[in-house]
C-alpha cells in the first residue's frame, strides 16, 4: 500500500517518541530548556559511554551526536527492531487506532480544488461545542408552518426541531458525525422579517466554516445501507425528503462546498446524487460535480421540463414531483 505524505506524517505523531523508545532504553530527562529532550548511550553504534542519543518529545525525533542515526518514530522503530518500511509502519498501525483507509490520497484533493471546491482557510478551527442539554430550552411543541409543508412530526422529532419563543423562530441543532452541537440554527417566523431588518435563517453562535453535512449524524446508517446519498443545499430539504421517505439525505447548509464537506462525502465511499436548488444552472452543476465521478458514481437531479419554478429546491412542489424528479430526471456525469 502506499501511502500519502500526510498519512505518514499522522503515523509519525500518533504515538510519543519518548514513550514508545522509553520501552526498551533508559532515558534522562534534560533539565531547564532541554526538558524536552531525553538522552541515553546510543544502542546504535558501538562503545558509547556518554549519552549521544537524545529523543525530542516535542518534535518527536530521534538523534544520536555519535553516529548518523536519526529520524521519525517510524525511522526508529525500523532501524530499533530492524524491520523494512511497511512493517514499521504496520507495526504502527497495530498499536494505535488510526484508521488509514479512510483518508483519500492528497492527489484527490487538489485536482478538486481545481475544479471549483473552496478551500476555506478556517478549515481547521477548533471547535467549542454547546451543551449536550441545549435544546432544552427552547419549547417542543408542534411547528405548524412546517408540519404544512409535508414534513411529519416524527421527522422533526427526528432533527430535534423546536419553538424559541424569545424570538418568535424555529430552531434546531447543527450536530457534526460524533452527535456534538456546532451550532443553533434559527428560521424567523415573522412574515415581515425583512422590514425587521431579520435574516430569515440565522446561527445563534458562530459557525466559523461548514465542515459538516447537516443529516450525517442521523442518517449516516441508511447511507451506508443504501451505499447512495442524496445531497440538497438546505437543511430543510434533509427533513422533507425525509418525511417523503428518503432517510439518506443530508445537507451543505450552502451552494458552495468546503474542503471538508467534500472531504466528508468522499469518504462514505457510496453513489452520490445531487438535488440542488433550480437555480443552479446545469452548467454550474456539471463544474461542481464532474471531480466526484473520478472517485464514484456520480448523478444529479436536474428539472429539465420545467416542473419547478424558477427558484425552487427539488422537493418544494410536494412528493409527487420530487418522486418524477429523481425517477426520471437524474442525469450520469458524461464521460
Ligand atoms: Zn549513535
């Protein structure tokens, strides 16, 4: 197997130097500035009496003054054991729970950038997620505007949907994969909201990037079942197409995806099918979804006769329509 620079550079880090190398040899700890180093007499090269081998905790490296030894975790354990490349590496591998696989070569990535995917230098923020218990707050009570709209109130049980009252709005969690809350996302329900000066969808925190897919926590096992996901721009959409029965559905929150929504949707490794709003021409459709046929099946819903209006999301004229959308106006990428 081969593997990326970065997935090396994960292997490298993923256990401590010191600790691992502390196994086998004595080491002393440096004092003062030289804390993070740890030295012991060099087990590579013959006759050392003076410690010549130190490890870098921070760096985590290896590097004897004595002989040419030198290196990264993987470095060490092959010369250490005397073991080739790719048995150091899986001797990693064994010992931690990385999983590898998962992660696409660097090359996908940057042949998507080319091609229309933002890459969004706030990709990699730390998170502060809200309280498990957040949504508690707000009233559960049956939204009508929605429940009018199609969706059941099973389905908005389902997405947590819930009533601010403080602010007159519907609200509900934007959770990423491991169920944790990134963010409340709120849908004004004054009819007037523009002369309120209002948004009619607001964060209640800030969101920072969308690295998330808005139904992949809830629906993560139906894609998997299904080896298909169904990709729409609004959350909503993930709600309403739930309640006409497609549980493997989730959203970008957005029209253009990030790195890692990309990222995310490389990685469920099943057929990808993109319901996008009207307004999106095929053009469009075609630049921001031809990279995704290289790695899988890629097709899209595309309104050909003009079923919707001209602004309209797939699902907005009912299950019917939706239905004669995706039976009969799905389109294969071209080769
Ligand atoms: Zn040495």
């Amino acid at each position: 197997m081969e593997y990326a620079f970065e997935q090396i550079t994960q292997i490298n880090n993923s256990i401590s130097i010191v600790e691992y190398a502390s196994q086998y040899l004595e080491l002393r700890q440096g004092v003062g500035r030289r804390s993070n180093e740890y030295w012991t007499p060099c087990c590579f090269h013959g006759g050392d009496i003076n410690p010549s081998l130190s490890f870098n905790s921070e760096k985590n490296v290896y590097k004897c003054m004595g002989c040419d030894s030198k290196g990264y975790l993987i470095n060490f354990i092959m010369q250490y054991h005397k073991l080739s490349f790719p048995k150091a590496v899986e001797h990693v591998l064994q010992l931690v729970d990385i999983d590898i696989e998962e992660k696409e070569p660097s090359k996908i990535m940057d042949f998507l950038y080319k091609s229309n995917i933002k890459k969004d230098p706030r990709d990699n923020l730390n998170r502060i997620y809200l309280p498990e218990n957040i949504m508690n707050q707000y009233t559960n009570k049956p939204i009508k505007e929605w429940l009018t709209e199609g969706m059941s109130q099973e389905i908005l049980d389902k997405y947590e949907v819930r009533y601010d009252e403080k602010s007159n709005a519907i609200v509900f969690p934007i959770k990423d994969v491991e169920h944790k809350i990134l963010a409340i996302k709120a849908r004004t329900l004054y009819q007037n909201y523009q002369d309120l000066g209002i948004a009619k969808y607001i964060y209640y925190n800030s969101i920072g990037t969308n690295d998330f897919l808005f139904g992949l926590n809830q629906n993560m096992k139906n894609i998997k079942l299904k080896n298909e996901v169904i990709v729409v721009e609004a959350e909503k959409g993930v709600m309403i197409l739930d309640s006409f029965g497609f549980d493997n559905v989730v959203s970008i929150s957005t029209k253009i995806m990030t790195q890692k929504q990309v990222e995310l949707l490389l990685s469920l490794k099943c057929n990808i099918i993109f319901a996008f709003d009207k307004d999106v021409a095929e053009k469009e459709l075609y630049k921001i979804i031809t990279p995704f046929s290289l790695f899988t099946n890629v097709q899209y819903v595309y309104d050909k006769d003009n079923l919707l209006k001209s602004k309209d999301s797939p699902y907005d004229k009912g299950i019917e329509i939706w239905q004669n959308l995706f039976n009969n106006y799905k389109y294969k990428i071209r080769e």
